[in-house]
C-alpha cells in the first residue's frame, strides 16, 4: 500500500471474521487509518487484494451494509450541515440517492444513541469537538450496519458519551455486529475486544488476544499494549490468515526491502 513515494503498508494480511470486534492499536503513523480507508475503499491499493463481505472492493460490496466513522478532522469547512442532515447522510450510499421512508425516526433514533437528540436541528460547526465526533458515529450507526469500521471513535470525546457509546456497541455486538475499531487505548471498549492487531511502521507486530493489565498498569493512563509482552507476536505476516470473513486485507509492496530504514 502506497501514498506518495513509500509504501505505508506491508505485507498486511488480515480477515476479520463474522461478529469479531477487533482493535487496531500502534503509535501515530503506523498506518492505522491508512489501512482502514483502504479497507472501506477511500483509498486505493497500490498492490494487494481487499475483500469486504466476500466480495472485492467496488460496486459489488453491499455498501449499505457497512458503516464507517472516519478520523475526525479538526475543522468543519463548507455548507453548513444540522447534526441530523449529517447524519441523515449515513442512509444514502451506491445509488440510493434519496431518503428512506421513516427516515426522520432512524435519524432521531442514531442521535438518540449518542446523546444528541436535543441538538439535531443544530448546525455541526456549531457544536463541540466531541460532539461533532458522535454526529459522525451516529451517520454509521444510522445504517444499522453489519460491520462498522470506526477510526479513533472516542478520541476527544468524555468519559460519559464513551460510557455512553460503549453502551450502545456492546447491544449491537451482541445483535451480531462486526467490528474493526482504531483505538490509542482500549478504553471504555476493553470487555468487548476480543482481539488487538497492532501495526509498526505499516506492519503487523501482534495479532491476538488483548493483553490484561498488570499490576502496576491498572491506570486508566496506563492501559497501551504490550506486544513484547506476549507469545504471540507474530513472525510472519502469513499467520494471521483466517477462514473468509466480511472484512479481509492483503496489502502489500514487493519492492519495499530496501525502504525499511525510511518506515519510520
Ligand atoms: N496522502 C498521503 N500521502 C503520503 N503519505 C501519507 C498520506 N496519508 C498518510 N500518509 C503517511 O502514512 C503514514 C501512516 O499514516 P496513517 O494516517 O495511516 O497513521 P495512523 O496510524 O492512523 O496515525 P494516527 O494515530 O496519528 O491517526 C504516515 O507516515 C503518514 O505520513
Ligand atoms: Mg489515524
């Protein structure tokens, strides 16, 4: 996987299976969001083979089935948009050009799930960062999807409204829902992750099973992974294939040997 002149992914090879919540953990730039948008097809690959619900990436994808809540970006810019037009947006994708019927009590419903109900006729620039950042939640959630991607979800957001959305995720894993969620720390999510996959420098370090706090490291601060800490850091990017699931990524550039040194 290539933007510019390097390859920020390498030789990842990842399937998430049907009702798996998943964490994506490692430090700034170690290719997190890159990997996700390439996933729900923000991004192209420049090499390698995505498949999201068993089928490549495009127009054969069920869109409407996925939800994705993106990386929060610091300033709003452009037409001003009411939380519930932004999230009213998560039920259009593909061809669907126009609203559902029963549209406005989805909408309501979404808003309602991340506390926001009371601001729907609000426009975004106008409410907080954090709230901006459940809007966001909302549009994906507002699909009802089976597999919902999130990119630092809770950043920014307080203890309450995590407490809140974490609420909200754990009834709709136990519908069943999928998920892959980018993460600095497990957080108010850590009893629903039932697997970290950790990236360093556009690689995965570890796949498996999150690592329960030591004493010492009950801190809410203190809650990083420890990859070293575990025997199943992993050794070849092959180890972590998996029977077919609704999300799967191999991603790789060939000619990378000679740009390890520069990954960093
Ligand atoms: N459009 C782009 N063109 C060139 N390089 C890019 C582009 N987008 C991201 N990168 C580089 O790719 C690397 C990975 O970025 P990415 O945003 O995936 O990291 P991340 O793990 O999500 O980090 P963070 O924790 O800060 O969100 C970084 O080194 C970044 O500089
Ligand atoms: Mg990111």
């Amino acid at each position: 996987m290539r933007l510019g002149a390097s390859p920020v992914l390498r030789g990842v090879d990842l399937t998430v299976r049907r009702g798996e919540v998943v964490a994506l953990l490692g430090a700034n730039g170690s290719g997190k969001s890159t990997l996700v948008r390439t996933l729900v097809g923000v991004l192209p690959p420049s090499a390698g083979d995505v498949r999201l619900l068993g089928r490549p990436l495009g127009d054969g994808v069920p869109w409407g089935r996925v939800g994705y809540v993106p990386q929060r970006v610091s300033a709003a810019a452009g037409v001003p948009s009411t939380a519930e037009e932004v999230v009213a947006s998560g039920l259009l994708h593909g061809r669907r050009l126009r609203l559902p019927r029963g549209w406005r009590a989805r909408v309501r419903e979404a808003l309602d799930q991340v506390g926001l109900a009371d601001r729907a006729h609000r426009p975004t620039h106008q409410l907080s960062g954090g709230q901006q950042q459940r809007v966001l939640i909302a549009r994906a959630l507002v699909r009802r999807p089976e597999v919902l991607v999130l990119d630092e979800p809770v950043a920014g957001v307080d203890r309450p409204s995590q407490e809140a959305f974490a609420a909200t995720m754990t009834r709709l894993v136990g519908d069943g829902m999928t998920v892959l969620v980018v993460l600095h720390e497990l957080g108010e999510l850590a009893p629903l992750v039932q697997r970290c996959v950790v990236l360093r420098h556009g690689r995965v370090v570890h796949d498996g099973a999150p690592p329960h706090p030591r004493p010492g490291h009950e801190d809410s601060d203190h809650e990083h992974v420890h990859p070293h800490a575990h025997s199943r850091t992993l050794q070849r990017a092959e180890d972590v294939r998996l029977a077919d699931g609704p999300f799967e990524a191999r991603l790789d550039a060939r000619d990378d040997s000679a740009e390890d040194e520069g990954a960093r």
